[in-house]
C-alpha cells in the first residue's frame, strides 16, 4: 500500500524568545496526543471529533497512538458520520443512530509513523484521499494537543513533493509565471547554498507565510527562472507549494503543480511480517522520502 509524508512542524511564534521544540517536543506532543485520544475514547466523543476532509463528506480521526523513544505510530480512521439509513425504493427507515449508538460508514484505517527527528508524518493505505486534503486535516487534529502542550508554536504541515518532477520547468525557456508559497522551518540541511540562505532568511526573520509571484506581461513569458526563483521552488517541495506555466520542449504550454507529485513509497505487510517490522520499514522510508524531495537538482 503506497505510503505519503508530511513535513508537521511546531514552529515558535517568536523564535528570539521561545525556539523549536526538538525530539523531546514532538515526543510531548504525541504523548498529549495519545491522553485526549484515550480520553475521546472513554467518553464516546471520538467520532464528534473527526475533521472533515476538503470537498468530502468523510471526516479523518486518530484513533491510536503508540508513543516510542523515537518516534510515535498508530493509526487514523476515515468515516463518514450517519445519523439514519433509509431503502432507497420505499424510504423505509432502516437505522437510526439513537440513544448510545454512533452510526457511520464507509470506514477505513490507515498506519501512520511520525519520526521525530524530521518532524515527519508517513500515512500508509489504501485508497487514500489526495495528500494535499490531509495538510488542513492534520494541523486541526493536533491543534488540541499542540495549543495544551506549546502555546507558543504554531502548527505547519506540508506534503512532501517530487524534486525531479520540476525538472521540465527549471529547464523551461519561457515561463508565462510561477507562484510559490512557502513557511520557515526547523533548522535543515538543504544542499544547495542559494537554498539555505533564502530558507535561512525566512526562519530568522519569523516569516510564517513567504510568498512569491512572478508572471510576465499579457501574452508574453518571462526568459526561463532566475536562480533565487528555481531554489524557492525546489524549497516548496518541503514546506510549501509552488505552481507555474511554461512551454515544454514540445512549444506547448505546460501546468506545473507541486502538489501534484507526492514522494511516494510501498511498503507491503505480509501475513509473515511482525507488527515491529512494518514499522520499521515505515520509519525508515521517511529519510528516502526526504531524500527524494530535497536532494541535489541537477540539469538546473
């Protein structure tokens, strides 16, 4: 089942006075977590507190949480909340959610793993809504945990996007514009020195939004990206999104969408594979997964 990452990130509000959290902090954060899940559960108010997928019905939930030394994992329920069932041809009423009965349908648990060394967030399983839908999703899940535990932060959550699918657009000699949005992060080891002083820049700076437009003038394109532009773009596939169009080596216009291009990884769970190996294989694609988002450009 394919495997999709998300960058999650508490970031302080004003990072002079209160700093990043580090592995102890994200630690905290699943461990408060895991106490209102539990505490969801003992009350059956679990499912009133689902958040609702963008442009969906079905709403997403932790449902477990196991926090390790180094990492957390669990699992997320997908569910669409049902008061009543009616036939289709009669209107008869089938069921009704009364009394201590909780109707939904359509479930689906996925595995997840959240490495906190990298802050990262890996969800395994099938038929998983598109990554970008679960960035809102998971920032108002953790919300609760993160305001009890880290007043002082703010929560981010980007997908982790395909550095090489840029490739036609850094090589582009006429780009029509380029959008790009980004938001400071942990302290990093971005490759490229260009990056590294733009990402930086923005961190030291306590700029929670960062974001660029360029486009030329009606019916024109702009003479490819200038450099500072390509690293933002290379930057979005970490913690933000960027967009741009541009004509393609077949002198067509092209769509360039980051979002567009999750990392991607399958791990698959044998009937002979522990519970622990799972996970490993999980935790330990995550530094593949960065590696494929922020790895060196080349051709650029």
């Amino acid at each position: 089942m394919p495997i999709h990452y998300f960058n999650t990130q508490l970031k302080p509000m004003d990072i002079q006075k209160y700093g990043f959290v580090g592995d102890s902090g994200y630690k905290e954060l699943f461990t408060a977590l895991k106490a209102r899940v539990e505490e969801l559960k003992e009350s059956k108010t679990l499912h009133q507190n689902g958040v609702r997928i963008k442009n969906s019905t079905s709403r997403l939930v932790f449902e477990k949480v196991v926090v390790e030394e180094d990492y957390a994992w669990g699992r997320i329920k997908k569910y669409m909340p049902v008061d009543k069932v009616e036939d289709f041809y009669t209107d008869e009423e089938l069921y009704s959610a009364t009394g201590k009965k909780t109707g939904v349908s359509s479930k689906s648990d996925y595995d997840f793993v959240f490495q906190y060394s990298k802050h990262t967030l890996a969800i395994n399983g099938s038929a998983l809504p598109k990554p970008v839908s679960f960035e809102e999703v998971i920032i108002l899940l953790l919300e609760p945990p993160s305001y009890l535990k880290f007043p002082n932060h703010t929560l981010s959550c980007n997908v982790l996007t395909e550095r090489t699918a840029a490739q036609p657009l850094y090589a582009a000699e006429s780009v029509r514009k380029v959008h790009v949005e980004l938001t400071f992060s942990n302290p990093n080891d971005a490759l490229n020195d260009l990056e590294k002083e733009i990402e930086s820049d923005i961190r030291e700076h306590g700029i929670d939004k960062y974001e660029v437009k360029e486009s030329a003038a009606s019916g024109n394109y702009m003479s490819g990206l200038r450099d500072r532009t390509k690293a933002l773009v290379s930057l979005a596939t970490r913690w933000g999104k960027a967009s741009a169009k541009y004509l393609g080596n077949d002198n067509k216009l092209k769509n360039y969408f980051s979002v567009d291009n999750p990392v991607r990884h399958t791990v698959r769970r044998t009937k002979a594979m522990t519970e622990s190996d799972f996970l490993n294989k999980m935790k330990n694609s995550i530094a593949e997964a960065w590696q494929q988002a922020s790895g060196n450009r080349n051709n650029d």
